[in-house]
C-alpha cells in the first residue's frame, strides 16, 4: 500500500468512520447544497431542473465533447453527497469534456426505494430528452453504484431509448441482504463501512420489501444486454465479495462485459480520496467512455 493510502487509511480508523456512518443513518442531516452553483468556480456552466420535485444540476467545463454522464452518488441511501463527490465531478467535467447530470435522488428515511426508482426513470427521460445530441453513460458510487445497475437492468427491460452506452460502477452496493458468507471476513479491514450500519440503511430505504428485490439488490436481476460496465472496487472493502460475484455472473451474461480494476489492499470508494491510486481513475474512465 503506498504512503498517501496509508495516511488516509489511518486517518479514517482515527475518526471512527464506522461508528459516525451509523450515527449519520440514524439522523442524517440535510440541505448541504453542495451542487450550488457558488461551489464551482469560474470555467463551468451549470443547469439546473427539478424532477419530482428533486434537483438535477448538469456540469459542464470548457469544450464538452458530448459524452453525458448521470452521476448517482453513495451514502447507503440515506446520507447526502460528499464534497469528495462534487470534486470528482469537476475534475470530469474540466478535464476529461464530459457532460455530467448529478442526480439528487430521493432518500431514506423520508422515501424508500418505490420513489426513488420512479425519480431516477423519469430523471434519465428529462436528461436524454433535453440533451438529444449526447451520448449517455450511467456512473455510480457506493449505494449510487448500485442504484446506477439496478437502472440500468430497469432501463434494458422497459426498452428505453437511447440505452446508456457503457457503465462506470465504483465500489457498488450490489445486495441489500448482505448474504455472501464472506462478509464478516472483510468487515475488519474495511474502516468505512459496517454490516450493521448497512443491514439498518437497508431497512429504512426498502420500506420492508423483500431486499433481494432486483431494483433493491441488482445482484440478483438479469445481466444479459447491460453492454460494457467498468468497475473499481478494494480488496479491504466489505463489498469486494459481491464484486467479484458479479464479475462471474456477467462472464456467463450474452450482451454484456465487465471489466473490474481492483485496488489492492485500498479502501471503499477509494476512488474518492485523494490518493495517488484515485489519481489514475478519471484517465482510465475517459478511456473507457471513448473506447
């Protein structure tokens, strides 16, 4: 593991992530407003929409080359966005030319899943129908990676057009029932996140549905014609053992093709931090959405 890793590793068992993540669940706060427009300095162009009275901030830099990326961010569901998320937004947006929509999806305990699902399908309709010259991609992280999969399988049965052209999953919550048996063996060097703290997330967003729901756990819906998914995933996350599930589930899927990078002995959504690793990831996803 390199220094910055290291630093940031121990930095995080410092502040008790764990413990304050749960906490978060438990009360989350609101309003953070961070995709206001006075959080971007000049050399970006913002628009902004509501859907179902939800707000859609679409980013922009200098020369965007027509690739749109709707962004779904983590936090189990329950917690806002990061600025971790709008810094790897801009970074997308000023030098890699992508178009990027953040979606400011409905989250629990106010809402469960049912609403959200019905927020984010009629959020891809408006960004798809307002911008008919781009090129779509779906990009997700944490819970948000998960949500951006479970659209996705969503979008391939309704036959919804035009279908994203790739995928691009960061440290993805594939199954709200938490059932892989190797769970408790990367719980310890995973300084983020809980079992507990999921299994009590998990709750509150699938309002008592059955959690191995597809659209709640899209481990478990059909993988075949979701074309090419990139996915960045830690060895010391609680959420490497469904990665590498669904990298075996998608080898045996007809339309489809995974590619995972695994960051060996990094963190959840390690992508985020600013780490050396992280550094390398924005290059190799405009690779990828230009591949």
């Amino acid at each position: 593991m390199s220094t910055t890793t290291d630093i940031a590793h121990t930095l995080l068992k410092l502040t008790k992530v764990k413990e304050f993540a749960t906490k978060q669940y438990q009360n989350p706060s609101r309003g953070n407003a961070l995709m206001d427009a006075k959080h971007f300095k000049s050399g970006y162009t913002l628009e902004m929409c509501e859907v179902m009275g939800k707000k859609i901030t679409t980013v922009s830099g200098p020369d965007p080359d027509g690739r749109h990326l709707l962004f779904f961010h983590g936090g189990s569901y329950v917690v806002e966005a990061s600025i971790l998320h709008r810094r790897f937004l801009q970074v997308l947006a000023k030098e890699y030319h992508l178009t990027i929509s953040f979606i400011d999806y409905p989250l629990a305990p106010e809402n469960t899943f049912r609403t959200t699902k019905a927020m984010v399908i009629a959020s891809y309709q408006k960004i798809t129908s307002t911008y008919p010259d781009h090129t779509f991609f779906l990009f997700g992280d944490s819970a948000g990676g998960g949500l951006a999969l479970a659209l996705l399988q969503v979008l391939r049965e309704e036959g919804m057009q035009p279908f994203p052209r790739k995928t691009v999953l960061c440290s993805p919550w594939l199954d709200l029932s938490l059932q892989n048996k190797h769970l408790p063996d990367y719980e310890e060097d995973d300084p983020v996140l809980s079992v507990e703290g999921l299994k009590y997330a998990a709750q509150l967003y699938s309002g008592g549905e059955d959690l191995s729901t597809p659209f709640l756990s899209p481990i478990f819906g059909n993988m075949d014609n979701l074309g090419e998914i990139l996915l960045f995933v830690g060895t010391h996350e609680i959420l490497f053992p469904d990665c590498l599930v669904l990298q075996e589930t998608i080898k045996k899927a007809k339309g489809s093709s995974l590619t995972m990078m695994i960051g060996q002995d990094l963190m959840h959504d390690w992508v985020l931090f600013p780490t050396k690793e992280a550094k390398e990831v924005p290059p190799q996803i405009d690779a990828f959405l230009h591949r």
